[in-house]
C-alpha cells in the first residue's frame, strides 16, 4: 500500500539546475511521525470517452460524498472503485477501462479520474510487444535505486522532506531532496556507476519482462553523460507496453529536455502519448509538449490539428494534473496566457487551426482591428 499510494503523489514538478551546497551538519534524529493516508476526497471524473458520461458515472455508487476524508490505507475507496469497474465493463464493454487515484501531497486532497477507450479507438492501445528476457541487475544499481527511492519517500511521508524541494543539480531529472545530505550519499554511486552501465542498463530498458526493472532502468539513466545521449536511449520507450516504464520515461524525458536549449526529440511521439489510455500517458506528455513549444513555437499548427481537442478536455477536467498541464502547454503554444476559461481557449484553438501559418490568430475577446 505505502509504495503503490507514493506513486500517486508523483504530480508534475520543475527541476532547475544549481549548484550543490555544502553538507550542513545532521541535527539529530527527530522521532518520526507514523505517514497518514487521509486524504480529502475531491470526485470523480471520466476522461476519453464519447459514451454519456453521466451514465458512466451511475455505474459508481457507494463512493464517499465530495469533501469527506477517506483514510486510503483501508481500500474502502479501491474497493468501491473495483466494484464500479466492473459494473461499467459489463454495462458498456469499453475497449479499455482504468480507474486511477491521484492523491496529492499539499492540501492531503485525492480524485478519481475514469480513463476510457471506445471501441474503434484501439490504435490508442497500440504499444511495443511486452519484452520477454531477464538481464542481471547492473553493478547493482537497480537495487541501490530502489533503497534510494524507499528511502527518499520515507522522508516524503513522514514529512521530513518536502515534495517541493525538486532541485536537480546533478542528473538531468530528479524526485525530491536531490540535494539533501541523507540522500546525496546515496545518490552519489549513481553519479559515478551509471555512466559505465549505460548500455547494460538500456539493455534492461529495452529487453527485460519486469516492467518495475524497466522503469527503475529509466530514472537511472539519467544519470548518464549528456542530454542527447540520455534522450535517445529513452525515447523508444515511449511506446513501451507497461505503464509504470513508458511513465517513467517521459518523465526522465521531459525534464530532459525542459533544462535544454534547443528541441532534442521529435514531436510526432509526444503527440502519440497524449492520446494515450491514462492520465499518466497524457500528463507527461503534455509537460514534454510544453517544453517543446517553448524552444519550437513553429509546432503549434501540428500540434493542434492533431492534439487540440486532447488539450481542451483536459483543460476543462477539476483532477489538477491534467488541468494545469494543459493550460500550460497551450499558453506555451499561443506565447501567451488566456486564463482558466476553457471557452476562451476553445475560441483560440479553433481560430489558430484556421489561421494561415505564420499568422497569429489574436486574442479572443480583443476587439477586431480598425479599418484605415
């Protein structure tokens, strides 16, 4: 329950280089406090789907009322989300079906979000076949990660270590607390194994059936040379057939690229990943969409012909990572903010879809320009 609630609270964070402190001395130990998993319960939505939504949401009864706390370590609320699931499979026989819960650390407030795929709409599952091998864990690292990861969200949990602290100094992609002095010794084999295990490593990205080996494979290699060389190795895995390794990827690759100075992966992939089933697929992908737009402004006919629509429906959700992505990657996409108001970027999505390219189609809501 601790590790699969953790991954939940894995919202999207900016990490800026700068340089490492000096070690402060370690005051000693406080007496940690046991983790709560209560949370507010914010609601539920649907996301992907032409089926009527509000019959989609019959199918969920027994959840808590909006506003009450739920204590997610007793599965109360997974339980009645199962049950649900199961009621909307039988009801409707969607291509695909995925409830998921995105709880958040700040405010201890959860949604719900229904992620579906309609019948016809398959080729949004098309993925790489599931790989079928097992490669040796390299120098050890995949464990010393995952003792890195426990430990770092043990901090997270207990509140000895803020989710807000994502300074990445020496990797081109972080969690929390890279340059704290109770992580930064366990971070520095990393920093000095990963570059000489690279290709082992992509070979258990590429290669390996587990996908929980494939993921870790990924957060490691950022630790490797160069921006280029880490992006190209993760790139394929955007099409990876497991969640847990695609996610990772792109979220490697989307910090990878924010801190670059020019475009370093092509669009067409992001594009594909924001169709993708889950809101972990779309999410990501939108982050990756906006630093690309911030570095190519030229993308944005193609982005929105293809995309568009994707970014307005989750602009228009209440669940926090697919809203505010999306309103930033279309404020990155116009060169300006037109607020929260869905409508007003619906006006200027469809305007920019007719505008001729090279012309920027104004803002909605300025008044027409004056004839001379």
């Amino acid at each position: 329950m601790n590790r699969t609630l953790c991954a939940a609270l894995l919202a999207l964070s900016s990490a800026c280089a700068a340089p490492r402190p000096a070690s402060p001395s370690i005051p000693p130990a406080a007496t940690p406090q046991a983790p709560s998993y209560v949370y507010r319960y914010e609601g539920i939505e649907i996301f992907g789907t032409h089926l009527p939504k509000a019959q989609i949401l019959e199918c969920f009864t027994g959840l808590p009322p909006v506003g009450t706390d739920v204590d997610m370590a007793k599965g109360e609320l997974i339980q009645a989300l199962q049950a649900g699931k199961a009621r909307l499979q039988e009801r409707f026989a969607p291509a695909f079906v995925r409830t998921s819960v995105t709880a958040y650390a700040e405010g201890k407030t959860l949604a719900v979000t229904v992620d579906l795929v309609d019948k016809g709409d398959e080729w949004r599952l098309a993925y790489a076949p599931e790989p079928t091998g097992s490669v040796e864990d390299p120098g050890g690292l995949l464990a010393a990660w995952d003792a890195y990861h426990a430990r770092m969200w043990q901090l997270v949990n207990t509140g000895a270590l803020s989710a807000k602290d994502t300074a990445c100094p020496r990797a081109f992609h972080c969690f929390y607390g890279a340059t704290d002095p109770r992580l930064m010794p366990l971070e520095d084999r990393f920093i000095e194994q990963v570059p000489g295990h690279f290709a082992e490593l992509v070979q258990v990205l590429r290669t390996d059936k587990s996908q929980e080996k494939r993921a870790t494979a990924a957060y490691l290699l950022a630790y490797g040379r160069s921006r280029e060389e880490v992006i190209q190795a993760l790139l394929p895995s955007m099409k990876d057939a497991g969640e847990a390794p695609r996610n990772a990827a792109m979220r490697v690759l989307w910090q990878a690229q924010q801190g670059a100075d020019r475009v370093l992966l092509p669009v067409e992939p992001v594009l594909r990943a924001l169709h993708g089933p889950m809101i972990s697929d779309r999410n990501k992908a939108g982050a990756l969409l906006k630093a690309l737009a911030e570095k190519d402004p030229s993308i944005r006919g193609r982005v929105l012909r293809d995309a568009g629509d994707v970014l307005l429906e989750m602009a228009g959700q209440r669940q926090r990572i697919d809203r505010e992505i999306a309103l930033q990657a279309l404020q990155a996409l116009a060169g300006r903010d037109l607020g929260p108001d869905v409508e007003a970027w619906r006006a200027w999505v469809q305007e920019a879809r007719a505008t001729p390219p090279g012309a920027a189609p104004r803002n909605p809501g300025a008044p027409p320009p004056q004839a001379r």
